[in-house]
C-alpha cells in the first residue's frame, strides 16, 4: 500500500512563505501528473497547481506568480513553494498523484493556516 507523507503546512501570517512536500512511502510505477489541492472549510476541494512527468505545469488562478509546484522524479517527491500568502489561501492542502494507468493516490492532507 503506498502512502503519500505530505510535511511543511502550518501557521503564517499573511505575505509569508510555506514549502509544502509530498512524498511517496514507496515507489510509484509510471506516475504522469503529481498536484496539490486544497480544501477550505465549506467548499470543495479545488486543484492549484498540478506537474506532469515532463515538466509542464499549470495553477490556478488565484495562485499564479505567488505559488510554484516542482518534483523530484528519482525521489516520487513533489513541492509546493507558497510566497506571499493571503489569508484565502487557508485551506488544507493535498497531495495528489495519477500514473499512467489513471491509479490515483491522495495524502492525508497537511493544514495550511495563514493569519491577517
């Protein structure tokens, strides 16, 4: 059974930085995309930004130019470098990998908490 560990969520206060980490308990065949999400208290869970096996990123809007998403391939490791938090940005992170074979992994999800 593979499990994602994610690590790095926590309190901040707003204009800071968080560096949140994901990684695999095992190794994972084949993974295409690996991604965070987030879900803050009443609303469902949104993608923010996602890294395929090649390199090409996207994010979500709210998060352009403040967040950027990175991943070790040797080390089925993925980041989440958080600049310039805002309070909106308060949610609880996961964790997210899809291999080719469309197998999906979550973590359990670490809490982002950013203060005004």
């Amino acid at each position: 059974q593979v499990q994602l560990v994610e690590s790095g969520g926590g309190l901040v206060q707003a204009g800071g930085s968080l560096r949140l980490s994901c990684a695999a308990s095992r190794t994972i065949e084949s993974i295409n995309t690996m991604g965070w999400y987030r879900q803050a208290p009443g609303r469902q869970r949104e993608l923010v930004a996602r890294i395929t096996s090649g390199g090409s990123t996207n994010y979500a809007d709210s998060v352009k130019g403040r967040f950027t998403i990175s991943r070790d391939n040797a080390k089925n490791t993925v980041y989440l470098q958080m600049n310039s938090l805002k309070p909106e940005d308060t949610a609880i992170y996961y964790c997210n990998v899809v291999t080719y074979r469309l197998v999906n992994y979550w973590g359990q999800g670490t809490q982002v908490t950013v203060s005004s």
